[in-house]
C-alpha cells in the first residue's frame, strides 16, 4: 500500500512539472553525454599518442658539403665517415636505443619525392641537398633529450630532431578540446542542478497541503522526502539513458562510419572503451539528481 502511494505521488509530481522535468532531463542528457565524450576523448589521445609515439624517431642529420653555413658544427663541411662511426658506435652503447638505421642522401631524397610527389615544391630539392641521418628508434620516446643534448653539438651534427614535434601540437589541440568539452559539461552540470533543485522544490510547493497532513499523522522524513527524491532520480536516469544513446550513436556514425574512413592512419577507440563508460554514467545520471534533491528537501521541508 505504501509503495503504490509512492508510486501515485511520482506519477503526480512528474505530471504537474512536466516542463521542467523535461528540461532536466535534456540537461542531463547533454551533460553527461559531454562528460562521456571527454572521456572517451581523453582514451583515444592516449592511444594516439601510444600509438605514434612508438612509429616516431629521433633524426641525427649529419652535415653535408651545403651546409658549411649551417652553424659551427658544419665549419668544417660535410661530416666524415669517421665521425659517423663515432656516433654509431655510442648510439649502440646506449640502453634508451631500440635500433638505429641509416639513411643516405638519395633514399632521404626519395622519401622526399614520395612525400611531395609532382608537385612544383619537389622540383626545388636535389639529392645533394638533403643530408644523411640516423634514425633512431628509442624503446622509451619521451627519452629524447638524452640523445639531443648528447649528439646536437657533436662536430658534423647540423640537428638533432624529435618526430614527435610533427603530432605533438595535433595532441595538444585534442587536449586543448577535451578541457573545453570538461568546462561545457561543467557548466551544464549546473544547470542541470539548478533546475533539479527548482523543480523539486516547486514540486513540493505544489503538495505542501499533502506533505502536512503526513506530518501530522506521523509520516517519517524519509517517507515524505521519498516522492520527490524518486522523481528527480527518475528523471536524471532518463536523461542519462539519453547521454548513453548520444554516445553510442556518435561512436557507431561518428567514429566508426565517417572518421575511421576518412582518416585511416589513426587507430580509434573500440567499443570496449564505450562500454566501459556507460554504466559510470547512468550512476552518476541517478545518483546526482537524487542527491540534490534529498539536500533541497532538507532545507525546503525542513525535515
């Protein structure tokens, strides 16, 4: 008997607000599905980052007979076989190393060619001009200031080049939109609280005769308070389910049907990632709105 009451009066309180129940469950919805996204954002910036981080190299161009202008490490012309050795033979000694290759002028050239193909750029470059280097691997990448600052003012060195600079400013303007996604889903998650807190207190502006007459004969807290704290959290499941459909459906079309086609040297995310962001937040989308309605209840009711 008492759970049907319950139930009646969460079936009256959602009726009579059915506006703002609405625009709480559209706030959640879109707060959270930000807060899912951000998430999953931060997974694929790491996975990115895991994955070119492994496929970059460390460059060590040595100077070649066009370079005697380069800086004092080139005064003396292009770098002699010797001092390639050198460096070769202390690359190897290092325990940062994985492998280190050569790369001579004229495959540095064809890469080149490979890069530019027929465009007018390509024609300005001649073998001659691009120089020899190491490519080395490392078995840890953030390790590249033991190579630079052990090689970069080596006599035939002209430059010692991280490849991580290439992807590095594509993962800080991913980051730079995961933190604007956190502030738009923090913003959200305000409002979304504001409205919570007003619809449960004009929900229960709206019952105050009901409310005291179970004062007057003995309900407990709890049993006046379960009502509204039951429709808050009914509401912010919905909108969290909502959350859950945006997020899976921006995965499936997003992801997986248009930039996992258009852009293949990228390794998304897989649904694994997803799944393990949905119940966090269908929690969160029942327990906020729950939450914040027993403290205004607290405060409004006086209880």
């Amino acid at each position: 008997m008492r759970a049907q009451f319950v139930l009646s009066e969460i079936g009256v309180g959602l009726r009579r607000n059915l506006t703002m129940t609405f625009a709480v469950i559209v706030s959640v919805a879109l707060s959270l599905g930000l807060f899912g996204a951000s998430l999953l954002m931060r997974d694929q910036v790491s996975t990115m980052k895991g994955y070119w981080y492994d496929k970059v190299n460390v460059s060590i161009f040595f100077c070649n007979k066009n370079d005697a202008d380069s800086g004092a490490n080139c005064a003396k012309g292009a770098a002699t076989q010797q001092q390639k050795n050198d460096i070769k033979a202390e690359l190897d000694r290092l325990p940062i190393v994985q492998e280190v290759k050569y790369e001579s002028s004229d495959q540095a050239y064809k890469h080149y060619k490979e890069q530019f193909g027929d465009t007018p750029v390509a024609g300005l470059v001649t073998p001659d001009q691009l120089p020899e280097s190491y490519r080395v691997k490392l078995k840890d990448p953030t390790k590249f200031t033991v190579i630079k600052s052990a090689f970069s003012e080596r006599p035939g060195v002209m430059e010692v080049q991280d490849q991580r600079d290439t992807v590095e400013p594509l993962f800080n303007l991913l980051n730079g939109m995961n933190i604007a996604a956190l502030v738009v889903m923090g913003l959200m998650l305000v409002v979304a609280l504001m409205l919570i807190v007003n619809t449960v207190r004009v929900s229960a502006f709206s019952r105050r005769r009901e409310t005291g007459i179970m004062r007057l004969v003995g309900a407990s807290s709890f049993y006046i308070q379960m009502p509204f704290i039951l429709e808050a959290a009914i509401a912010g499941l919905l909108g969290a389910a909502f959350a859950c459909v945006l997020i899976v459906g921006g995965k499936y079309i997003l992801v997986n049907n248009w930039l996992a086609k258009k852009i293949q040297v990228i390794n998304f995310i897989g649904w694994d990632s997803v799944v393990t962001v949905l119940p966090l937040v269908l929690l969160i989308g029942l327990l906020m709105p729950a939450l914040a309605a027993f403290f205004a209840l607290r405060k409004y009711l006086k209880v």
